[in-house]
C-alpha cells in the first residue's frame, strides 16, 4: 500500500512542478508548452470572433464568458493538480501490478515503435477520435452520464471558450473507455503534443463566433456550421438524444448516419430541456450529477429525466 500512496505523492509533486514549468517557460521542449498553447489559441479566437463574428449581434464577452474562461484552465490544467494526474498513476499501476499477478500483460502488444513517427500520430488521433465520438454518444444515451454532460449542454450563447465548459467526471469518463485500447498499442506519445493542439484548435473553433468555408473538408472535420445543432435545445423526437457527436473529425457522423445539419443554424437556441433551472455557477454545476439537482430542481425535472431515458 505504501508503494501507492508515494505514487501518489510523487504524481502529485510531480504534476505542480511541470505545471509551473509550463507558466514560466521552463518547459523543455521549449515548444511543448500545453499552458501557453492554450492561451494562444484562445487568443486567435478571440481576435477572429471580434473581426469576423459568425453571429454579429452577439457580444465578445458573452452570456458566461468568464466561466468558461476559468473552465478551460480547470479542466486542462488545475483538474490534474488537485487529483486527476496523481490518482490515475496509482490506477495505472494498481491495473498493471494486477497484469502481472495474474500473468498476463496487454499493454503494448501492437508494436508500432518502428513505423514513422507521422504515421504513428495519424493512426493515435484517428483511433483517439472514433473512442472519443463512441464514449461522446455514451454522454448522451446513459442517463447518469447524461446528468455530468448537462454542463457543456449548459452553454447559452457560443463561443470558443464553451469548448472545455465540461464536467470533471468526463475527464474521468474518456481516460478510463480510452486508456485500454489506446494502451494495447504502443504508441511514441513523446510527439502526441502535436495531436493535442490540433483538437485543441479544432475543438475551439467548432465552439466560436466565427467560421468560414472549408468546402468538402467540412465531410472530414468538424466545424460551428456543424457542431451547433450539436448544441440545439430543440430536436426532432427521433434525434432527441443527439446529433453530430464528432470532436475534431466529422466523418463519423457522416459514416454512422447521425449527422443532422436541416438549415444553417447559427440563431437557433441552444441547451437542453429544464436548462432554466440548471445551476449557474461554477461549484453547483460540478456536484452536479450526485443526487444534488434533485433537491435543487424538484420533480418537474425529475420526471424530465425520466422521459429522457424511456
């Protein structure tokens, strides 16, 4: 047990100091800098949505812009300090010790070491995406984790930083359905920055007040035009658990049958049904999930709920 908690503890000391490395440019690569990616980002998005906004009648610092503000560093960054990064080594090495207990180690089975590194970057973000679209329509389909959603679902008024406005447990959510398959193959994660600043960057666009035309690309990529009506509060009773489940790729939409763009949406109205009642700030949203919006919300959305799963 003692093996565990300084796992723990290390993760833990570990995750703060790289962090900081990160804010202050110590970060080695210099140019592997999550922190500052990020905030670059963000930044050309800001300067895109005040030049050319999707939706002109609609103000920079929109409806809940600070909060999601302050999500995107909670839930790329301060998420894995207080707990996330440190508790999943000690998963990790509680699954692998368990490997090699009961004989048998699945970990890194599919070499793939000697392929070129670019095509080991392409075949980790496809396989990356299709996880996360299947684990995406899981957020949507099982009710318990339909509840922890609710908070991106929340958003009001779209722009970029709506696109990290998510639950904690979803991080927990997509790392546990990702790390076995992903695990299986033996990826050289040491360049995987590059992926993540791609999705980053698709991610926030698909969010933001500003788009443009990507011809048939958009079939592949995922784009506001797009991803809008992934946000629509109202859908047709046979789409009511969703619609345009793709992050970065789009092409899974398109192959499985549950793309759904009926206009160009940029007005329509975005949440989910009793989002008038759903907590406004921060702390209320994430114990959202755990019982609490019952007492919060009483039996109209009680009985929404169930409705929503029948």
């Amino acid at each position: 047990m003692s093996k565990y908690w300084d796992i723990f503890k290390e993760s833990y000391t570990g995750y703060a100091n790289w962090l900081w490395d990160q804010i202050t440019f110590q970060a080695e690569p210099w140019y592997y800098n999550f922190f500052w990616m990020l905030t670059i980002v963000s930044l050309v998005f800001v300067i895109l949505e005040v030049l050319k906004p999707w939706r002109k009648n609609q103000p920079l610092f929109r409806k809940d812009f600070w909060l999601d503000f302050f999500y995107m560093y909670f839930n790329f960054f301060l998420f894995g300090l207080v707990i996330y990064e440190a508790g999943s080594n000690v998963v990790v090495n509680l699954f692998q010790d368990f490997q090699n207990w009961i004989g048998l180690d699945i970990i890194g089975i599919v070499d793939v070491m000697a392929w070129p590194v670019a095509i080991q970057l392409l075949v980790y973000f496809v396989l990356r995406d299709f996880i996360q679209w299947n684990t995406h329509i899981l957020l949507h389909k099982v009710p318990f984790l339909w509840n922890y959603h609710k908070v991106h679902h929340s958003v009001k008024e779209m722009g970029f930083a709506a696109h990290l406005r998510f639950h904690w447990m979803e991080n927990i959510v997509y790392a546990t359905i990702q790390y076995l398959p992903l695990a299986m193959i033996g990826f050289n994660l040491e360049h995987a920055f590059f992926v993540y600043l791609f999705t980053t960057m698709i991610g926030h666009w698909n969010h933001t007040n500003f788009t443009m035309n990507i011809g048939p690309l958009k079939y592949i990529l995922n784009n506001p035009e797009m991803h809008i009506w992934h946000h629509a509060k109202h859908l047709p009773a046979e789409r009511k658990t969703g619609v345009n489940f793709g992050l970065t790729l789009s092409v899974w939409d398109y192959i499985f049958g549950t793309n759904y763009i009926p206009y160009n949406g940029r007005d329509i109205e975005l949440g989910f049904s009793g989002d008038e009642k759903f907590p406004k700030d921060f702390v209320h949203q994430n114990i959202y999930g755990f019982g609490f919006q019952h007492e919060k919300e009483g039996s109209k959305v009680q009985t929404e709920e169930k409705d929503y799963a029948a």
